[in-house]
C-alpha cells in the first residue's frame, strides 16, 4: 500500500475527522435553509412563526450538548475498561469503531446544526419561507438523532465488554494476516544475502516501524538503478544505531533521505501491515485473564479459539520462491511461522501450564493448525511437545495432569511430523 492511501486511510478512521465532516454538513444545511429561498420556483402558503423553529432548535442544542458529553464519556469509560481488563494495545481499535464515532458526529452534528440555526433566526436571516424550510431540514434532523441514539444505545450495552474487545482484536488479526498471506514481502522480493559492500541506511527517530512504501522503495530503485535491501519490517523497534536499509549502489544525502520517506516510525505499533501485533493482543488479554487476580480461564479459551481463526487465514503452502520478474529490486524479510506462534501461544503457555481446561484447549488448538497448515508442522509440532512438558512439570494434580495427556494423546499419538 502506497504511503498517502495508508496515510488517507488512517485519517478517515479519526474521530475527528467524522466530526468535523458532519459538523461541517450540518453548517451547510442550517445556511442553505436560507440561502435558496430565493432560487426556488414557488412559495410556500404556510407562515411559521420565528419562536416555533426557535424553540425546536433551544431545545435540540441543550439537550444534544448533554448527549454529546454523556457519549464522550460513555467511550472514554469503554477505554479504561479495555485497558485494565483486555489489553491496552485493544484501545486503537476502540477509538477507530466506526459505530460510536458517528453517534458522536450526529449528536455534534445536531448541537451545531440548533445553534446555527438560532443565530440565523436572531439575525433574521431567515424569511417566512426561509423559515419553513429550516423546520422541514429541524424535522430530519430530529429523525436522524433518534435513528443514532437507538443505535448507540443498543451499540453501548456490549462496547468496550471483553467480548466486544476479543472480537475486534481478532477482526484486526485476520485482515493483516489475511493481507501478509497475499502479499508477505509487501510487494517486493524474498529476502536474499547481503553483499558484504552493501551501504547502511540509518534513521534518526527511534520507534516503531508502523509502515513501509515497497512501492515508493521500487521507484526509486528502478529509476537509479540500485537494489535495496529492508531489513526491518512493520512493528520492528528502530533507533539511530540500526539499520533501515542495505544498498547496493551509490547514495548521496538526497537519495537517502528520499528513501527514508518510506519509511513510518511511530511511538506505538499498529495492527495495518504487522501481523504479529494482534497475535501479541489477543496472547496479552488470554494472559491477563490467566492472572491469578483475575483467574478467567473461559476468557484464555475463547481467545485460544479466536487465534485459530487467525492464524487459519495463512495460506496452507508457504513457498519461499515468487514470480519476480515484475517486482521491483527492493527485498525484505518476513515473519516466521515460528515467530507467530510464539508471539501467539508462549504467554498463554506460560500462564496457563496449571489449568487443564486451558492446557487442552491448546493442545487442541496446536493439533488443528497442525492438520490445517502443513507447511508449519515442524513448528507447531515442537510447540505441542513443549506443552507436554511444561504440563508434567507444573500441574500438581494428577488427575488434571492425566486429562490433559489423555487429551494430548487423542489428538497427537505417536506422530513424529
């Protein structure tokens, strides 16, 4: 994905942005109420007095206003709530819900909408039919309100509930690991060695990597006849000592600053182009469950159960050699699936080891990756086995610990694949 699509897409998910646009539209409409009066081909009959819309509109801006601060605090509420019991990486994606973004908007929306109106009635800006037309554009207003509270209240019962965050969280996971299993290179080629000659490329801001323009990286290449070599991928921490980038070929300071550009470094990761992220929010809230604060272990299953899902969204074959005739000579690396499942499974392994409900679960997990990607079976395998062994090693009770490898032994038997 080039740059500004990624950088335009970012936007348009800002609360901000939604509010302003509809803020933005409800000006329009409150002034157009007036200003068309005289472009149109026929007048009204009717006469509405100037206090009728007027104390519409008192009435709609108070009580929009309080709606509005309530729903703010409503979805700060919802935040907090996610931080302390999920995880705070899941808070982005509740800030992005579409949902509560534009019940927030209407309500603004609405409250901006009443007190231009009332200026525009005060000033007298508004003739007898002026005024008609601002209580028929009132009345949809009205309508429009009451559509999005009714969705906003049947939206707030389970916004911000575990339930609620699991499910986004996942969402999130499978659309990157859905777009890495397209594209795991980002548009460029498999990562090959290094010559020993190669150039560093260093930044200056340390960081996330959230983002990275292959296609922007491929242009440059191509028009100056090098060949580039990322070596850090989206949600890699970056620091003025480590490499960006090794260049076979000449660089000057324009060059490397141009090809720095593609580069997005962040304070914080983002679930767009690094899989692994969501994978470590979905093992981050299965963690935290298994607290022995909180000891939630149905929470550390549904989870267990929503990583399958994820994880399912890999292509069963994973070959390392493309078509590269048409790719441009920029090659990256990408994540393994060993590096996946680690992110995924280690912290529930590690806080999950006592409770045989979980531990099987897992191996349950473990057994249907391990028949759904073949590619990865060494991997998942070895995972499996460890989970075996932390088993006997830390379940005290013999008869959790008999379950858990009767289990074990239903689903993996003597195989050695």
């Amino acid at each position: 994905m080039k740059k500004w699509s990624w950088i335009l897409r970012r936007i348009v998910r800002k609360i901000w942005f939604r509010a302003a646009v509809i803020s933005l539209l409800s000006v329009v409409l409150a002034i157009l109420s007036g200003a068309i009066v005289p472009y149109l081909p026929y007048s009204f009959g009717a006469d509405l007095g100037q206090d009728a819309v007027g104390t519409i509109l008192q009435i709609m801006a108070s009580s929009m206003l309080a709606v509005t601060t309530f729903s703010l605090t409503a979805m700060v509420s919802a935040y907090s709530s996610a931080t302390q019991l999920a995880t705070p990486r899941a808070t982005q994606l509740l800030i992005n819900d579409p949902t509560s973004q534009s019940a927030l908007s209407t309500f603004l929306g609405a409250f901006v909408f009443s007190i231009v109106g009332i200026i525009g009635l005060q000033t007298h800006a508004y003739g007898s039919e002026g005024r008609i037309i601002l209580f028929g554009a009132t009345v949809l207003i009205v309508v429009w309100v009451v559509v999005t509270l009714l969705r906003w209240i049947a939206h707030i019962t389970a916004f911000g509930r575990m339930s609620d965050v699991i499910d986004r969280v996942e969402n999130a996971a499978a659309d990157a690991m859905t777009d890495f299993a397209a594209t795991p290179y980002l548009g460029g080629r498999p990562a090959i060695a290094v010559p020993a000659g190669a150039q560093s490329i260093r930044g200056e801001t340390t960081g996330y990597v959230t983002h990275v323009d292959v296609a922007a990286l491929g242009a440059i290449a191509t028009q100056r006849g090098i060949v580039i070599h990322v070596v850090v991928l989206p949600g890699a921490m970056v620091h003025p000592h480590r490499d960006l980038m090794r260049i076979e070929g000449t660089v000057d300071d324009a060059l490397r600053t141009l090809m720095l550009r593609a580069f997005t470094i962040e304070r914080h990761r983002s679930f767009d182009q690094d899989p692994r992220l969501g994978l470590i929010a979905l093992s981050e809230i299965a963690s935290r469950a298994l607290s022995p604060a909180t000891n939630d272990p149905g929470t550390a299953i549904e989870v267990l159960n929503a990583l399958l899902r994820v994880l399912l969204n890999l292509p069963v074959d994973q070959p390392d050699a493309v078509q590269i005739d048409d790719l441009p000579p920029v090659y990256l690396t990408r994540p393994t699936v060993e590096e996946m499942l680690t992110d995924a499974f280690r912290p529930i392994l590690r806080e999950g080891s006592q409770e045989a409900e979980v531990t099987i679960r897992l191996t349950i997990t473990l057994a249907a990756l391990h028949a759904a990607l073949p590619a990865a079976r060494r991997d998942i395998r070895a995972l499996a086995d460890h989970c075996l062994e932390r088993a006997r090693r830390m379940m005290d009770d013999a008869d959790d610990l008999a379950a858990f490898e009767a289990a074990h032994r239903g689903h993996w038997g003597d195989r050695a694949d």
